[in-house]
C-alpha cells in the first residue's frame, strides 16, 4: 500500500469511447489546444482542470472558446496532429480520461508537466513532432532551451539591460564549464569573489537544473577568499554533485526581501491584512523567511502579459533556497507582496508596497519574457509564449525603491495549479488563475491561419 503522502490521486477513466457527437458537445467548435504531457496523468489533472476554467473564461465568443486537453505524447496519431486519447473536463467538471471513436484533431501544442529525468530531451522530440506536424507551439523547444540554459538566458537579459534599461536587474554570474579541473573551479571561485566582493553569499547550481536540485550556498566573508581551497564545500560541491552532469553556474544571492513564515500560507482565503508600517519584534524577526516570486507571463498576440504567479517562502530562517523541492512552501504572491519586510538600520521593516510596485513587477517580468525571445527569426511562431519568471526583490533603504531581479525563466512551469491572478495591493480573496492573454493569441492564432481538416 502506497503512504497517503506518495499516493497519485484518483482519476477517472470512461469505459466507452466518445462518438464524434460526443466530441463535438464536449470541446464544442473553438480551437483546440493539447496540452502534451508524459509524466502521472492523475497529477496533471488540476492543472488541466484551471487552464480549462481559464479558456472558457477567456472566450469572449463561444466560437473563440478554447477546448482544452491532457494528450499524454504516446496517446498521439503517428503524424501528431490528432489524439487518440486525452484528459477532458466534461460537463459536470469533472476531468476523465477518455479514448475516442475517432482521433481528434489538435490545433496547438503546449508541452507540460515531464518527467525530470531527460525532461529537456523529451521536449526537444515532442517539439520536433509539432513542427513536422505544422502544430503551432506555445512552447517550442528551440525558444524553451534559451530558458533551460540559464547561462544563455542570463546573457540574453544582460543584453537588454546593457541597452540603458533598468526595470530589472541580474544576479552577477559566471559559468563554469563540465570539462573543469579541481584547481580550475578553486580559480574561477576565487575571481568571482573577488568580482562581487566580500561578504557574500554565493549560490552554486547546475545550469540546467530545475526545482532547486543541487543547488548549494554559502557565505564567504571578508579575508575567507585568500584561504580558499578545493576543500572548501562550494568547491566540493559544483565537483561532486554538479560538474559530472552539468557545467556550474555560480551567482553572488540577491534579494533583501523577507516574509513571515506564516504569509500567504493562507492560500486563496483572504485573512485581514496586518496593518502598520512599524519595527518588527525581535520573536517575529526570527520568523523571517526568504522568499522568491514565481510570474507567469503569456504573450497575447501583441504583447507579453503578466498576470499570475505564486511565491515561494523558504522551510526555514537562514534557508537560501525557496524552491518547494528544498522544503520551501508555495505560498499566495498578493498575500507575499502585500507582507514585506527589508532591512533598514540594523532592523526589519516592512515594506507598504504601492500600485507602482505591483505594476513594477509586473513590467520587470514581461520584458524579460519579451528580451528571453529576442531576435527569433519568425517572430510569434517561434517565440517561447508562456513562461514562469522566478524573481527576488530588493529594496533600496534610503530611496524606498524595489527592484525585482531575475533568475530564470521557466519553459514548462510547475505549479501552475496553485497560481493565482496577481490582483494589486488591494486586501481581498486571490483567484485561482494562470492566463487570460494565452487564450486570446491563441484564439485569433487559430482564425487567422485554421489547421484542422479532421
Ligand atoms: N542569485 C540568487 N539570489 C537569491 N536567491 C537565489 C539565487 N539563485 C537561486 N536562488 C534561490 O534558489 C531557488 C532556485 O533557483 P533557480 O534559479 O530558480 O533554479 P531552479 O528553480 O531551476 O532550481 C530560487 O527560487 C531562489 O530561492
Ligand atoms: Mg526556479
């Protein structure tokens, strides 16, 4: 027997295959868009289930109303255009695995919810199947692979920011290479910290990794570079468990922000907002957490939108790493954002964040969506056109200024079940929700250049 913990949620299966009838009342006339999948169906239901809420929500006519379906990649036609299968929200709204009489045509593609092991691979294969296809993609593989390289996208926003912009700012990074001798890690540590300058915490993480695997940190204060050594844990650390597998990628921690451990806990209920601006208490300091801000941004056809996200509120008060993988929490970003704290004059002060900030955020996430995509030959169709932006924010004690600074971009992001639309400072329930502006790019994507023939 499984332990509740690890058990994969029930989901239903109908015993018969749907006619093209029942098809057609189902998905009804609008495009249709396959969400491709190959890790647990049971897990990825809810996800399916709020990209379903959020199409029907998004047609602003029934005939634009998107159908949304779960096609696992081995439940695809040989030419991929069509499935055999797929995870649908039938009337009662309820999600049921369902086989049909006849294979249903798809209109585009968005790959999701992989395997973690060869999950970039897979991507890439899936990817190529769509485009032999003629599918359209929300997330081609060639486009996802400049946010699966963090390096590559880190050096694509530098770009812009070179360019005299500043609605966001970048950790300082350097990139060490998988084929990397011991004494050459030691040396490219040591040039690091003397870049950014000392104390400093540094982050060291596998460039292509996800969900805060391997990903190691530790503070190097004033005096410590010159004694530096290969047995130091960090050295150890991208030797050991990072370059084997993946080149390092090494930042100095940004982010001055901190929550309550309990904020945002409270996910989609709406607590009364804690009022005041004052000095915290020495009892509540110690409940300070890192936190780190997922956005989901989405291209619309003209622009790229953000509109949703989570935050992520580390397990612990000296914890670096916010990523749930690393016992951080999922945690309500307008409840986060409305509940921050900085450092000022050797205290923590909370921070009353304006509409500006919240707008702020929301510009920092869609251009670095926008500069992620730069120069793709053909524009739209290329374009990686829904990613999630994991950010940490900084606020200047003497201006009052947040800056949100950003660490990568994610090009099938988890945990797209427990976003919600970010709403503003204003106190008030937070809804489930992911996007809006997909749904609209791809409704007219659909009417502008029709694929279906089934
Ligand atoms: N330079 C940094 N400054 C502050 N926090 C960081 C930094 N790099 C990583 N982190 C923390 O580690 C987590 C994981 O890092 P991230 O770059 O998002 O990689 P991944 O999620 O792919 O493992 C982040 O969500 C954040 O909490
Ligand atoms: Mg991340």
């Amino acid at each position: 027997m499984p332990s509740p913990a690890t058990a994969l949620p029930e989901l239903r299966i109908a015993s018969n295959p749907l006619s093209p009838e029942a098809v057609a009342g189902l998905l009804g006339a609008g495009p249709r868009l396959a969400l491709i999948f190959a890790a647990e169906a049971p897990l990825f239901q809810s996800t399916l289930h709020q990209l379903h809420l959020d199409a029907h929500a998004a047609g602003e006519r029934v005939s634009d109303r998107v159908a949304v379906l779960g096609v696992h990649a081995d439940w695809r036609t040989p030419d991929c255009r069509q499935a055999r299968c797929a995870l649908l929200v039938d009337a009662d709204g309820l999600v049921s695995q369902y086989s049909f009489e006849r294979p249903v045509p798809i209109d585009v593609a968005w790959t999701l919810h992989l395997p973690l092991d060869g999950e970039q691979e897979l991507h890439a294969s899936i990817s190529a199947d769509c485009d032999r296809a003629g599918l359209p993609q929300i997330n081609p593989h060639p486009a996802s692979e400049r946010a699966d390289d963090k390096m590559r996208a880190h050096r694509l926003w530098a770009t812009y920011l070179a360019h005299g912009r500043d609605e966001f700012a970048l950790p300082a990074a350097t990139l060490i290479a998988r084929g990397a001798s011991q004494a050459d890690v030691l040396s490219e540590i040591k040039r690091f910290v003397a870049r950014v300058g000392l104390p400093s915490t540094i982050i060291v993480q596998p460039n292509r990794g996800t969900e805060g695997q391997s990903v190691a940190a530790a503070r190097i204060d004033r005096g410590e570079a010159a004694t530096l050594e290969s047995r130091h844990p960090l050295v150890r650390h991208i030797c050991e468990a990072i370059l084997p597998s993946d080149d390092a990628l090494v930042r100095e921690e940004r982010g001055n922000v901190r929550v309550n451990r309990s904020a945002g806990r409270a996910l989609h209920r709406a607590p009364p907002m804690p009022g005041g601006t004052g000095w915290l208490s020495t009892p509540e300091c110690a409940e300070l957490r890192r936190v780190a801000f997922r956005v989901n941004v989405a291209w619309n056809g003209a622009e790229f939108v953000a509109e949703s996200g989570f935050a992520q509120v580390a397990g612990s008060e000296g914890s670096v790493l916010a990523s749930r993988g690393r016992e951080g929490a999922i945690a309500d970003i307008n409840e986060c954002f409305a509940q921050l704290h900085y450092r000022c004059a050797g205290g923590w002060r909370r921070f009353v964040a304006s509409e500006a900030d919240i707008e702020a955020l929301r510009r920092a996430a869609a251009v670095a969506a926008w500069a992620l995509n730069a120069d793709l030959q053909e524009e739209e169709e290329e374009y990686l056109k829904h990613m999630g932006i994991d950010m940490v924010l900084e606020i200047d004690a003497e201006s009052g200024k947040m800056t949100p600074v950003v660490l990568e971009a994610n090009a099938r992001p988890a945990g797209l079940n427990q976003a919600t639309a970010l709403r503003g400072i204003a106190p008030g329930p937070s809804r489930l929700h992911v996007s809006t502006a997909l749904f609209h790019f791809i409704a007219r994507r659909v009417r502008r250049c029709p694929l279906r023939t089934g």
